[in-house]
C-alpha cells in the first residue's frame, strides 16, 4: 500500500468527520429556532442534556473501535473497494449505534411512552439527518422518507418528529 496515498486517505475521512461535526452545530441552531417553544426544548435540564449530546457528536469515531474501520470502509487506500472486512465494519458500526444516542437502534430499546431522556435522542437524530442533509444535499425529512419501513420507532417518535419537520418547514 502506497503510504502517502493512505494518509491521504485518512486526512480525508477526518475532514469529512470535521464537516459533519460542523453541519452538527448548524443544525442544531436551525432546529433550536424552529423548535424552541417545544418539549423538550422550553426546559432548561433537557436543553442542557441536548446541547451536551450536540458537543459530544460523533466522538466514537475518532476511537480505536471505530475510526480506522470507518475510514477503510469509506476512505479506503485504493479509492476503490474497502479494504476492510465486513464484518469488522458491523463491529465498528454497532459500537458506534451503541455508544451514540442520537442513533435511532440505540435509545428506542426504553420504548417508554414519551420519555425526557429520549425526546432529547429523538431530537438529536433529527440534528444527525439535518447534519448528513447538508453534506448530501437532501433534508432531514427527505432521508427519513426513505428510511423509515427499515426504522423500528415509537409510535410518540414518529407523531414527534413529524412535529418537527412541519416547524422547520414552516
């Protein structure tokens, strides 16, 4: 493997990870004004909670467990094919569900009837897909459109994040 090809590679995916982190905290600025009058915005703890979870964005992927499986699978050395074995990208993609909230498999284990806690989740998702929507040029309603059938959500979830959108596209 060509050495300098594969730094290139690497700076690559961390300046993508650096615009995602960035397309974060733009997000969650726009979905604050829309949002603002809502549950769990108007609360003081639950704003805390969110803006904590906003800082906190993604920072599984600069871990062992994640980053180098991450940049082989999207960023591989060739350009090409990833250079990673498929299974060590699920490890990789379930530690990172696991260890992020904002991630849709990992808090609607609770399936609580509308909890604080995961209303805060819920929200960040949003900031999440509104985030990847700037990168990829769709909104946040858009990739939930797609996705939805393969999303096992709560019913408060979808009624909530419907809400939502109809603010920000308002």
């Amino acid at each position: 493997m060509d050495g300098i090809k594969h730094i290139e590679k690497i700076r690559e995916y961390c300046d993508y990870v650096e615009a995602h982190l960035r397309n974060v905290e733009k997000s969650w600025l726009v979905i604050q004004g829309a949002c603002g009058d809502m549950h769990p915005f108007y609360d003081d703890h639950l704003w805390a909670v969110m803006d904590q979870m906003i800082k906190e964005h993604d920072v599984s992927k600069m871990s062992p467990s994640e980053f180098v499986q991450y940049q082989q699978q999207f960023y591989p050395a060739d350009g090409l094919i990833p250079n990673i074995d498929r299974e060590e990208f699920q490890d990789a993609w379930r530690h990172h569900w696991e260890n992020n909230p904002h991630h849709w498999e990992n808090w609607t284990k609770a399936k609580e009837t509308f909890p604080n806690e995961s209303s805060c989740h819920c929200v960040c998702m949003v900031v999440d897909w509104m985030a990847m929507g700037l990168h990829f040029g769709d909104t946040a309603e858009e990739f939930y459109n797609r996705k939805q059938s393969g999303m096992d959500l709560p019913e408060w979830a979808v009624v909530f994040i419907r809400e939502i959108f109809d603010r920000l596209n308002s």
